[in-house]
C-alpha cells in the first residue's frame, strides 16, 4: 500500500471517529462528506411521499472508501449502525471497544 492511500485511510478514520464522540452517545447518521468527501455528480435528489430522499446513482470513489471504511470498522466492533443506504450510515454509534481505542489515541 503506499503512503498516501495509507493517510488518506487514516484520515477518514479520525474523521469517522470524531464526529463519532461529538454524538455520543447519541447515534449519528454518516456519510462521506463527514471525511470532507463530495457526493458524486450525478448525485441528486429525489421527491418521493412528501419526504426528500438522497440517493446517488454513481456515488464516487471516495463514498465508495469511506463506506468499506465504516463497514471494516463496524466488522471489528468498533462501531454500529442500524442501516445502510447508498453510502450513508443511519443510527451509527461508536461502542466500549471504539471509546477505548480512542482513549489511547494522541489529541490532534
């Protein structure tokens, strides 16, 4: 892997993290732009029932690295989430084993 994908991993993770204990314990709803990623272009909305749904048809590259992002994290028990839909994760709280990671972790 080389260094840069490796920051850029690492980034999203503190992004992911941070935003994480700013909610908790509340749960949060995530989705790419938390890790200052930009939907992609043919990212639009949709009326449906009164109610404004986001959904991306293509979503980009970067929604695609954030979601296996928070997916592995989830994997690893560092968080949950109730639901998933196109990149973006409903009901997400970070749980013991996320707290505790982040208790180690040096302030920046």
């Amino acid at each position: 892997m080389e260094i840069r994908k490796l920051s850029k991993f690492e980034a999203t993770i503190t992004s992911i993290f941070k935003s994480l204990m700013e909610s908790y314990p509340t749960p949060c709803e995530l989705d790419a732009g938390v890790a200052g990623y930009k939907a992609g272009a043919d990212y639009r909305s949709i009326f449906t029932s009164a109610v404004e749904k986001r959904t991306s048809a293509h979503p980009s590259s970067d929604e695609h690295f954030f979601a296996d992002i928070v997916r592995w994290l989830a994997a690893q028990s560092y968080l949950v989430f109730d639901k998933e839909d196109a990149c973006k994760f409903c009901g997400a709280v970070m749980t013991e084993k996320g707290l505790k990671l982040c208790e180690t972790l040096p302030n920046t």
